[in-house]
C-alpha cells in the first residue's frame, strides 16, 4: 500500500512539473514569437525612466539624509540667506550651490524665487527695480548655480491656501483640506478687489521684461498654476485657474523659456481640464519643466472644485499610473517632485502640520519610483 502511495505522489509530482515546464516553454516561445513578429527587443530599463525625482527641502532639512540613502539625487530649494547680501547676490548662490554639492545632491530647481513679490504682481511702485533685480538673480543663478529651471506664481499677497491642516484621512493621518465657504467670509486685504485684467496687465509686463532675458541664458521660467484655483480670494482675484489662462500665458511668449509647473492637483479642478494625462500629452516636454506629482479628492462635486482635500498619492481622483504613463510617453527627464504630503504617526504626535512632512515623502517618492519603473518597462515591451 505505501509502494503504491510512493508510487502514486512520484507519478504526480512528475506530471506537475511536465504541466509547469510546458506552461513555461509555452510562455517563452509565444513572448519570442512576438519578439519576432513585432521586430522589438525590450530596451534596457534606465533608472527612474529618466525622470529626475527631487525632494523640497534645504540644505538642514530632516529629508536630506532620506534622499542621499534613498538616490534622490536633485533637490528643489530657494538660497541660503547672508547678513548683509541680497539673495540674488553671487556669493549667496555661490554658497547654496556649495552647500549642496558638499551634500551629493544636484541644487536643480529655484521654487518661490527672491524679487518676484507684491510690487511686480500689483504693478505698483518699485516694481521696475524689483523686475531688474530679478533678472539679475536668474542670471546669476544660472552663471553661478547651474540651475535651469525657476518655479513661479502670479498669486500676489495669498499664496497657496488651506481651511484645515488637520482633516482626519486614512489611518488618522492628517490631511491639507480647502473649502471656499469656509474662506468666503475673509476680509480684504489692504490692497482691496485686484481685477483679473490688472493681474493679466501686470503679468504680461513681466513676461515682456524677463522672459528675453531667460531667452539669452536659457533659463526655464515655470508658471505654477493658482492654489486653489478659485476666481478670487480677499478680493484678489486668480487668473492661473483654467488650462486655457496658461495657455494664453504660453502664447505671449512661445519659447521654451517660458513654460508650466504641472502641478497635477491644481490641473484636476480646473474647469477646463479633460484629464491630466490628455493635458500632459498636449503640452508635451516643451512646455512642461516641472512636476509636482500629488493627488487629491474634490468634495465639491462641481468644477473648479470649491472644496476638496489632498490625500495620499494611491487613493484621490487623479490615476497616477496613466499620468506617470503620460509624461514618459512624452520623453520627460526634468524634475518631478511629491508635492503636500499627509502628516502621519509619530509626527502627528510631535505637533507636526502641513503637507512637507518627511515620512508621508518617503511613501511618495517610493511609489512615485515603483510607478515609473513600472510604465518604463511596459512601454519598453510594447
């Protein structure tokens, strides 16, 4: 009886590996068959697909050791400041840019530059003087710094906004949350109602002024879209708020000086957006210098969106393995950074706020890379 059991599992055994083995032999000779049907060989996978993935941070941040262990090899940062210099002084961008070599990590993209305030973006008085120390900035910044890329707004007075910095998300995490009912009842500012055609004046002197200067030194000049892109806010209005503003903006000058932010989240409210993969695909690499790969969810149920909160990248309204598929398929190798990130356990208990966290950026750059390796090797089979 145990012969025959012996016999019986050794029989089974054996026609389970022919099955396997012939599942195999199967696969390969169909994946060789296509190989030479379709005349492709699968291409070498480059790390990251090209894309260069950055962190916001600087120089003494708690994410720079992160980045060097995790390869996030650029950084996104403003200058250091020096007692008595002006930011756009060489030896200020001399000392960052030494900084961050001493650090192995590449100073790539200048966010929220120096000498681009109020003055420029409400035209007021100064403004000139303001424009010229600017383009010395960029020129220097380029001469001194090798950076290429500067990340810019036109949203004078309030920057990017929140109602809540504390809206209970997955697992307690601590979400960014926007509601324009809850902003409505904000008083003016000092500068009172501010008219989309006095933003859309001021803007295009700018252009005008920086943007051939840019030219020269080829400087990308990035526009970031409104945060949140609502019409107005304390009386000052948005003009970045529909894809179609920033494509007047990119007619005023149609170079590749002057080009986007997509900052996914921001794209996703907008009125006018088909999806973010169609617009990526539209624009293309000429237009688009940078990226701020985020999620979110809208709560508003009309667009633009008047109330929606950010989540963690896997789970809002945007699908973030096309939108990575999107910018490959463009052949985008620039800078692609998380952008507001949840604040998670044990910084929830330290008092930490806001969507710069360090952990909630360790899970996005980890799924941002999986993404893209993920798109590369599908496309490199195809």
């Amino acid at each position: 009886m145990k012969d025959n059991r012996r016999g019986f599992i050794k029989k089974s055994t054996g026609l389970a590996a022919a099955v396997t083995l012939g599942g195999l032999t199967t696969a390969c000779t169909k994946s060789a068959l296509k190989s030479k049907i379709t005349g492709k060989a699968p291409k070498p996978y480059l790390k990251d697909a090209g894309i260069k993935f950055a962190f916001l941070n600087g120089p003494t941040s708690p994410k720079v050791p992160f980045a060097k262990q995790l390869a996030v090899n650029y950084a996104v940062s403003g200058v250091e400041w020096i007692k008595g210099m002006n930011p756009w002084d060489p030896e200020v961008i001399k000392a960052t840019k030494a900084t961050w070599d001493k650090l192995g990590i590449k100073w790539y993209v200048v966010e929220g530059p120096p000498s681009l305030g109020t003055k420029t973006k409400l035209g007021l008085d100064g403004r000139d003087e303001e424009i010229s120390n600017f383009i010395t900035f960029i020129k220097n910044l380029k001469k001194y710094g090798d950076v290429d890329i500067i990340c810019y707004n036109w949203m004078p007075v309030i920057s990017w906004a929140r109602t809540n910095k504390e809206r209970p998300g997955r697992g307690g995490a601590l979400m960014l949350e926007f509601d324009y009912e809850v902003m409505k009842p904000a008083p003016m500012t000092e500068y009172g109602e501010v008219s989309k055609e006095h933003l859309w004046t001021t803007l295009e002197y700018f252009v005008k002024a920086v943007m051939p200067e840019a030219e020269k030194i080829g400087m990308r000049m990035s526009m970031h879209p409104d945060d949140p892109q609502v019409d107005v806010i304390q009386g000052i209005s948005r003009i970045m708020n529909t894809v179609a503003s920033h494509d007047r903006l990119l007619a005023m000058y149609p170079k590749p000086c002057n080009g986007i932010t997509m900052c996914q989240a921001n794209y996703m409210g907008m009125p006018d957006l088909v999806n973010i993969p169609v617009q990526v695909r539209k624009w293309g690499r000429d237009v688009i210098n940078f990226v701020h790969f985020r999620n979110v969810k809208d709560l508003s149920g009309v667009r633009p969106s008047t109330h929606f909160t950010e989540t963690f990248h896997d789970e809002g309204d945007i699908d973030m393995y096309e939108a990575m598929k999107a910018y490959i398929e463009i052949g985008f190798d620039g800078p692609m950074r998380p952008d507001h990130v949840p604040v998670m356990a044990t910084e929830i208990e330290a008092g930490m706020r806001g969507g710069y966290t360090t952990l909630g950026n360790l899970y996005a750059i980890g799924y941002m890379r999986g993404l893209a390796e993920a798109v590369a090797r599908e496309l490199n089979r195809s």
